[in-house]
C-alpha cells in the first residue's frame, strides 16, 4: 500500500505537476508529428500558395497556406517588440479544464520566465506544492525538481551539454525519467498529453529559427476581430493548423503576448467532453516568487548539498523499512472516552486495525475506507480502535462522542494522551494506519490513504488472518528497491 503511487509511475502528488509540465512539450510533440517545416521563411502572402519542397521534421506533407499579410504584421511586431527588451520577466497562468467520465478534472499552475540580454534562461513550473525549474543557455542545461514530499526527487539535478543553441527536443530531454523498476523504459516528467504551454516562455520562440518555423507550420493565419482579455484591448489572431486552432492575443498598445487558446491534445480530443485550454499573461506579484533575470539556477542547483548530478532523472526510492514492521507492538496503552484504560488485551489473539486520527477530512475520509473494508466478510473477526490524536483542550470529551457518531465509527474510540503511538510506532502523522497480526506483530504502517484504500486494506486484512508472512515481504520489498534506485541511479550519473 505505501508504495502503490510508485507503482503507478510517480512519487505522490507528482503526476498533476508533471502533466502541467507539458509545458515545454509542445515543441517536441509537433516537431514529431510534423507540424513545423525547416525552410527558409517567405514573405506572407494573402492568397493560397504551395509551398517549395523543403527538409521537414516528420517528414510531414506538403499544406497549402493562407497568411493574412496583416495578422503576421502583428506577429512580426509582437517579435521585435521582445527582441527590443533587454530584461523578461513574466508570469503565465495556465489551465486544462475538462469532463472525463462525467467527471470534471482541471489542471491549473503557472509558469515564470526571466531572462537577461546576456544571461540564461531560466524557468519555473509550478502546481500545487511542486516546482520544476530550468535553467539553460547555449552552452548546458540543468533541471531540477523541487518538492517535499520526494525530498527534491532525492536532491537530483540533471545536467546536459549543448554544442549550440538547445532546440526543444533538447531541452524536452532535460527532463527525461527513468524508472528503476521498469529501467529499459525512458519517459518524461512532462507527461504525454502535450500541453502547448511551451510557448507561454514566448522568447524562446521568438529567437530564429523557432519561431518562424512555428509560423510556418500554420496552414492559414488570420485577424479576428478585436476582444478585450482581462480587461487590456488585444488583436486576436487565430492560427489553424491539421492539429486544430490556436488563437494568439497579442496586446494592441505594446505588442506584448497576453494570451493563448489552443486545441485539446489528442488524447483528450476523442474521450474526454467541455474541454477548455488557456495560457494568460498576469501580473507580476511583488512577493518576489518570480525569479530575477539575473538570478542563476543552475549555479544553486550544482553547489547544493547532496546534490546528485545526472543525466536524466531516475523515479525515487525513498520507502525505507520502518524498524516497527515485523516487531511485537508493546507497550501501547490508550484511554477510552469512559475514563478507562485501554490495552493490548482488547485485540490479543485477533488481527487488528489501528488509525490515528485528527479532527479533520483526511482522516475522516481514512476512516470511511476503513469501515468499507471491514464489510468484507472474510475479515468481521478484526479488531477496530480509532486512536484520537486531539488533545481534550483541542476536542473535549463531549466534541468526541459526537464526532464518532457522525463519521459512523464502529470501533473503540480511545485516546492517546501519552503519545504512545509516536514513542512506540514512530507515528507523527494522522491519519496513519497500523495492521497487527495475531500475535500482534506489526506488519504494516501506513500514512494518509487513497481511492483504494478500502480494497487494499482489506485484502491485506484477510492474509493477516490467513497468518501469511507480510512483513517479511514488505522488508524484502523494500530492500529490492533500495538496490534498484541505487544501481538506477549509477547507470545515470553523469559521466
């Protein structure tokens, strides 16, 4: 259970940030399905033309073209108006809203740009508690993760070199992963759904050839009529393509990028229903949290401690045997909202689940999924205390009783006013599940839950009661992963 987010392919709460990061795919993903042509650019014309035989990437068939001379005048504009800057520094809201299943899944974050005349790129990615920072030149790259929850993917950074300016299949690559317990499979941090929020860091398009190789991969370009986008007037200009239409918002006083609509990736398009993708230019907030232009990424990044530099990131083995797992739990000792005390004698000789709890919807909804399993009923026979972690002064008595009535806890309630759970089990978090066998041995400890909580538990459950050893499984589990990561991880040190 405590390792079933990195069976799926990413640590917890990872996979939300790493689809955002689609980000910088979009290049590489119409790159390879040909939507950019390499040749040499020609003047706009209003009227259909064909295009002379050029190299392309993909290998993709020649399209007829229809350019509206005026709406590229303004894209040519929007160009010099960021080539004139000497300083970028911006902040791009982005969102991909849509109904899966009947369900409404909407991924949102932000992404901040700031670049010098002379200096690197460099690019911050964020969602939710993750960030994923960029920074980059002419000469290398670097990338690095930064959340808590994976200790900053176990401090790596990753490192590559570049013979000249890096184009985006190279810098889509700085965030290659590799995961230990499928080591022959490469995949990226950027997901498969190629979100085109590549373009939010618009001077990376602005430099050539990107950007007229973005151009040119449109099939026709037009002027839309005038809108106004959070309240700034704009001239939209709407670029269709086989993949669908993009509609750039460029601001009609300084040229500036506002905004971008684009089309559903493909993976979405034929599933999913109600599907909105938008990238916003917004206010620069003053608490600092986007990067000066001069600031350097990659110099913190590479003089960190413990810093492991790599060649492409290697999904994290942070799990580590707890040392309570496949030991006696002694000594635990509770007080049950009658005033007496409560020992191992209530569950010796029977499999039992403890959770510790806190007066708040995580451990509410952990509960729920317990009190499901524990309908199966080849598990009935199973002990049940919900150990409270709220001090009386928090939730009194009285706040107690009501409580377990209204989240339907069939267990004993109890309390742990010695904080017996941390001193005996390591526990500092609730909820977290504890499963003893009959002997009271412990053979799981499990913080938080998930949608699957109920079905797991419960088939844990049931070997408990079939005496089947899990503890030593899980310890061996655990020690084959450790060595996986750590060969992993060698095989990707950069050399």
């Amino acid at each position: 259970m405590a390792s079933r987010a990195r069976r799926n392919g990413l640590p917890p709460g990872l996979a939300p940030v790493m689809g955002a990061m689609a980000l910088l795919g979009l290049g590489l993903y119409l790159q390879e399905i040909g939507f950019f042509d390499r040749g040499t650019p020609t003047v706009p014309e209003p009227i259909a033309t064909k295009d002379p035989p050029q190299n392309t990437i993909g290998q993709a068939p020649q399209i007829s073209r229809q350019m509206d001379p005026l709406a590229m005048a303004i894209l040519e504009e929007m160009q010099q108006a960021y080539r004139a800057r000497q300083d970028v520094k911006e902040r791009w809201n982005f969102r991909l809203a849509y109904q899966l299943d009947n369900q409404p899944v909407d991924v949102a974050g932000s992404i901040d740009i700031a670049r010098s005349v002379s200096g690197p790129w460099q690019v911050s990615l964020n969602h939710a508690d993750q960030m994923v920072r960029l920074s980059f030149d002419d000469r290398e790259g670097v990338a690095k993760v930064i959340q808590a929850a994976t200790q900053d993917f176990d401090h790596q950074v990753v490192r590559r070199k570049f013979q000249s300016k890096p184009t985006l299949a190279e810098l889509f690559a700085l965030t290659q992963v590799v995961n230990p317990a499928q080591p022959g499979l490469q995949q990226s941090l950027l997901g498969n759904v190629p979100v085109p929020l590549a373009i939010s860091p618009l001077p990376l398009l602005l430099e050539d050839p990107i950007w007229e190789i973005f151009v040119q991969g449109a099939s026709k370009i037009r002027l839309l009529p005038a809108a106004i986008l959070d309240g700034v007037a704009v001239a939209a200009i709407e670029l269709e393509s086989r993949e669908g239409k993009f509609t750039f918002y460029v601001d009609q006083v300084t040229r500036y990028f506002r905004g971008l609509d684009y089309p559903p990736p493909p993976e979405l398009a034929n599933k999913a229903a109600n599907i909105t993708a938008s990238l916003r230019l917004t206010q620069i907030p003053a608490d600092g949290s986007v990067p000066e232009p001069t600031t350097s990424f990659a110099e913190a990044f590479l003089t960190e401690p413990h810093v492991k530099i790599v060649r492409y990131f290697v999904l994290p083995f942070l799990e580590s045997a707890t040392p309570f797992v496949g030991h006696p739990a002694e000594g635990l000792l509770f007080t049950g909202l009658d005033g007496n005390r409560v020992d191992s004698s209530y569950w010796s000789g029977r499999v039992a689940v403890l959770v510790w709890f806190a007066d708040h919807q995580n451990s509410r909804l952990v509960i729920q999924e317990i009190e499901e399993a524990l309908r199966d009923p080849n598990i009935r026979d199973t002990a049940w205390i919900a150990v409270a972690v709220d001090s009386q002064v928090v939730v009194p008595d009285s706040n107690l009783t009501r409580l377990a009535t209204d989240w339907s806890i069939s267990g004993k309630v109890v309390r742990d006013l010695d904080a017996i759970g941390r001193d005996r089990l390591g526990i500092h978090r609730a909820p977290t599940i504890v499963v003893l066998d009959k002997q009271g041995i412990v053979q799981l400890i499990e913080e938080g839950g998930g949608p699957e909580l109920d079905r797991e538990l419960a088939i844990v459950l049931a070997r408990c009661h079939a005496n089947e050893p899990l503890a030593q499984r899980y310890v061996e589990m655990i020690l084959q992963g450790q060595k996986a990561y750590t060969e992993a991880l060698a095989a990707a040190a950069e050399k």
